[in-house]
C-alpha cells in the first residue's frame, strides 16, 4: 500500500520477467529481519532489474534495484524530508522512481526509509549506513560505492560522511558523494527562515493558532498531542491570503497580507502553504519529542523589512529567544564538521523554492575551515526544482565524479556545461559562472 501522501508508482508488466532473468535473491543477512523478497520494481528503472525489500535490524524498509548489465558501481541513497509518517516500503520505492535514471545507466541503488519518521540526521545517517552495511553484506563489496543525498537527505548524507566514511582500517568506505539540492548548512541555522515565517504570518493573519485555539509560541510549530489537518492548514492560509482564489475573488486585504508576508520573507508564493506545513508539522516533532520541548529559534535581534509598516512590524511580531541546549542539542544531531574524506560533490538549483541555493557558500565555508576544500566542488544549475532535477543533470554529475574518483584530477565547476553536452545529454542546464 503507497504511503500517506505518495503518489502512485507504475509498475511494468513484464516485473514477473525481469525478476526470472535477475540473479536469485540472495540470503538474508544479520542486519536485516527476514530474507530479501522480490517486489515489484517502477516502471521507470527500465527492464532487466532485480528489486529487492527488506527490513533491517532497526526497523527502516530498505530496496535495492540490481541491473542485470550492472556495471559494479553501488549507490547508496539518503532520501529527503524528513517524512513524519510511519516508514513504509512504498517510500523507497518512490525514491527508486525518482532517481531510476540512475539504475537505468547501470548503476545498483540501495535506499532506506530510515527506522523512524520526523527529525533526526545521526539517527538517519545511521540507518543509511546499515543499508550499505546490508548490500555489501548481500553482494560483496562493489566496484565503487557511491553516496548520494538529495533535499534534507543531503544533510544526512553529509552527516553520514562525516561519522561512517572511513573503515577501522583508515580506508574509505565510500568512493565519492554527490549532494543535490542539499540542507548543507546545518540544523541550527537551515530552519530559521520558517521559524520567521511562522511569527511573520501570525502578526498578519493572527489565525495560526486562531484565536479560538489553545495558546502557544509559534516557535513550537504546534503543541504536543495537538492534531490538525493539513487541509485545515490550507483553509486558514487561503482564509488569510486568498491563495488558491482568482484575483476576482480574493479581497483587497488578503491581497495585501499576502504580498507583505511573501515580501517580508521571501518566500514563493506556490511555496507558502509548503513552507508553513514544514513550520508546523516539523516543528511539532522537533521541537516536542527531538528536543523535550526546548526551543532553538531566536528572532531577538531580527529586523523584518518589506511590509507596508515595518516599524509597526517590527514592534509587534512575536519574539522568541533560543533555549541553549536546544541549540547545542541539534547543532550535535545536525550540523557539519565540513570533515570531508572523499571526493565530494554538490549540485544545487539556483533557484530552489525549497532549499535555498544560498546554503552551498555556508557549505563551501564549513569544509574550508575544516582544510578539506581540496575534496568539494560545487556546481550550480538554472533549475527551479526542489525535489527533481533533470536525468542529465544527474548523469553529468555522477560521471563527473567518477572520472575524479579514477583519475583524481578535480574537476572544474565552469567545464560541466560542454561536459554535459560532450556527452550528449540534454537538457544541460549547468551554469559556467
């Protein structure tokens, strides 16, 4: 059954085929609950591919996609979120669906739904490096591992880097990491925009929380044991802003709110409804199970500019000051050392409405101050996505890697555009500058 939320992935008819051609499933291995099962895989990856599920030791569903014409390079997969749902296999699967291009060019894929929802980077990254763990279990060591994390995966996969990329031995564990559209500028700080969002949107609209609900500090997202719907969620902003009315139908005050608080923050306005439920639902769990409650937002000193008023703004938003343990707790769970150990790249759309394009410079700094900038390049596309970006973005930035990964010659940001179209993928959307 999908997931809550999870669109639905098609399957091909010829899965029953496909799984006759792949190589037996293997044996189950001590870090996985049960033998590896057949399961049927999106139609996306293409024929002639073994999909794999599993649970493992700690409870997170893992999948694994196996070409036949596999070409011996594994890629390990840190998926984004976090999702605050119960795991389910359907997640991963929805994962493959998205990044197949990759198992279509040859590659094994291996993805985790991590062991529980909501927030937690250690405890993901863990969970990422048991699926490894597992498929080197079930396979024997790979050609090439290669570790990819997309959207707050990027985070995690990061993290994963950073604790679990070297073996005992001193060796690497991973060959090389590819980031895209990555949360790579750390827990305490990635999260703050929608904590001012909250408190901007409630000195306009006042109805989150309304006045009939339960009083309580936006910073907490929402109280514990509370329950709305993201539907209600969605009346209340439409309610506020006539987002989702046609200009004929919203009033002249929902107008104006809406354009001061997309002025004030920032934000996009088909991202508003998006950026609140993270502000809620998120919160909710970070703030009240993660962190007992604490606080780690502060908007003491911020000066909010762009509304009509910001001198009455200013004067009446609602202010919070961060708890420090809350602080230190999740910059210790979240944040990075920048402690890189293999070949690192990152690919970021310049125009992300979800992750911010801006958090790569705080990357880039955090791994210079580590005197690791010799094992990171970063490149940058004019996409609009958050979630996908294009297959030949992806293939330009795996074959990239690798060919830095066997040659050891870093390659240079302002050559992945005639390097994309070299290779006759299209649409290249790389930027030289």
């Amino acid at each position: 059954m999908p997931a809550r939320g999870a669109r639905s992935i098609p399957f091909g008819p010829g899965v029953a085929i496909a799984l006759l051609l792949a190589i037996a499933a293997p044996a189950a291995r001590a870090d996985a609950v049960g033998d590896p099962t057949p399961v049927a895989c999106p139609r996306s990856v293409g024929p002639d591919v073994q999909c794999l599920q599993m649970r493992d030791t700690a409870g997170a569903w893992l999948v694994i996609a196996r070409p036949r014409d596999w070409n011996g390079s594994l890629i390990v997969h840190a998926h984004g979120g976090p999702r605050t749902g119960d795991p389910d296999v359907a997640d991963s699967l929805e994962d493959l669906d998205r990044f197949s291009v990759m198992v279509r060019r040859g590659y094994a894929w291996i993805g985790s739904t991590y062991r529980r929802g909501g927030y937690g980077v250690r405890s993901a990254a863990e969970d990422v490096e048991r699926s490894r763990e597992v498929f080197w279990g079930l396979y024997g060591r790979p050609r090439q591992t290669l570790l990819h994390g997309q959207s707050w995966g990027g985070n995690v996969a990061a993290k994963t880097q950073e604790l679990h990329g070297r073996a005992e031995d001193g060796g690497l564990v991973y060959d090389g990491v590819l980031l895209t559209n990555g949360v790579l500028n750390g827990g305490t700080q990635a999260y703050r925009f929608r904590a001012d969002l909250r408190a901007v949107y409630q000195y306009f609209c006042r109805n989150h929380p309304a006045p009939s609900d339960p009083s309580y500090p936006v910073w907490q997202g929402f109280p514990a044991g509370a329950t709305m719907t993201r539907t209600e969620l969605r009346r209340r902003v439409e309610a506020c802003t006539g987002i989702g009315l046609s200009a004929r139908d919203r009033t002249a005050d929902q107008t104006r709110r809406k354009r001061q608080i997309l002025a004030v923050t920032g934000i996009q306005e088909d991202e508003l409804i998006a950026h609140l439920s993270w502000a809620t639902f998120l919160f909710q769990d970070l703030v009240q199970v993660r962190l007992g409650g604490r606080n780690p937002f502060d908007n003491n000193l911020t000066v909010y500019a762009g509304s009509d008023d910001d001198a009455a703004l200013n004067a009446g938003v609602e202010r919070f000051a961060a708890d420090p343990e809350a602080l230190a707790m999740l910059a210790h769970d979240a944040d990075l050392s920048g402690a890189i150990s293999a070949p690192t790249l990152t690919v970021h759309a310049l125009h992300d409405p979800t992750v911010f394009h801006s958090g790569e410079a705080v990357y880039a700094a955090t791994v210079a101050g580590a005197g690791r900038s010799d094992l990171l390049v970063q490149v940058t596309t004019d996409e609009s996505d958050h979630s996908r970006l294009e297959d030949a973005t992806y293939l330009t930035a795996l074959i990239a890697l690798e060919n830095w990964i066997a040659t050891g010659k870093r390659p240079v940001a302002e050559a992945f555009p005639s390097m994309c179209r070299e290779l006759g993928l299209r649409p290249c959307r790389f930027l030289a500058d």
